[in-house]
C-alpha cells in the first residue's frame, strides 16, 4: 500500500476550499439579488430600523439599499461623523448617509432625486444618483 504524498492532501484541501467559496459567493448574490433599490421613479415611506454599508452599497432592514455615497445637501446636524484619520487635514469632509446611524425615516416622492431623511425632530436631505 502506498503513502500518500503531502500535496495530495494539500490539493484535496484547495478543492473542498473551492467549493466552499463558490457555495457562499452564490448564497451572498442571492441575498443582493433580492434587495430593491430605490431609485427615482418610484415613491417611498420607509422607517429603517436596520442600516448597514456592504461592498459600496447601503443596505436598509435588509429590503431595500442605495448606493453609500449618497451626498447629504446643506446641513446634517452632527449626525454624521468623520472618523477618517488617514484624510489629509485640508480635505473637505463629504458627509453621505453611510454616515449616519439608524434608525430613521426615509421619504421621497415620486419622480424625485431628492430623498427626506428625518431623524428625530431633524430633517435631512440627500441626492440620489441618478444611473
């Protein structure tokens, strides 16, 4: 009987790995797969109580996601922080909704680029990109 040689076991471990990464990458597509996003044609009235950044994306109680560098226009009352500390300090700090926490309300009217972000007694606005 024969021995079996280290990289055989070496090349079944990167197959079982293979197949592990491919199983999850699907699972993970699924779930992006399933998310609707919000976009300008359509109206929306969501309370989020879950918010989340993912791969450039934010995501809302796991329904509904916009893209994470959507600008706040004009004032965003502290609610976002820079926690960035490799940012140069002359740059312009940008703030964008990945920056504030939930939970809030999302409104936006139909055929709209504007989105209503309200925080406690608080009023925020945001612009969407449009594709």
């Amino acid at each position: 009987m024969t021995k079996w040689k280290p990289y055989y076991i070496v090349i079944v471990m990167m197959i079982i790995g293979f197949i592990f990464v491919i199983f999850f990458m699907t699972k993970q597509s699924d779930f992006y797969d399933s998310l609707k996003k919000i976009d300008t044609s359509k109206s929306y009235d969501i309370n989020v109580e879950d918010a989340y950044n993912e791969r450039g994306i934010y995501v809302l109680n796991n329904e509904y996601y916009l893209n994470s560098a959507t600008y706040i226009v004009g004032n965003h009352y502290g609610f976002s922080k820079d926690n960035a500390i490799w940012r140069p300090k002359n740059a312009e700090y940008k703030p964008r909704i990945s920056d504030i926490s939930a939970p809030f309300t999302i409104k936006k009217e139909m055929d709209n680029d504007t989105l209503t972000l309200k925080k406690g007694d608080k009023t925020i606005l945001l612009i969407l990109e449009t594709d």
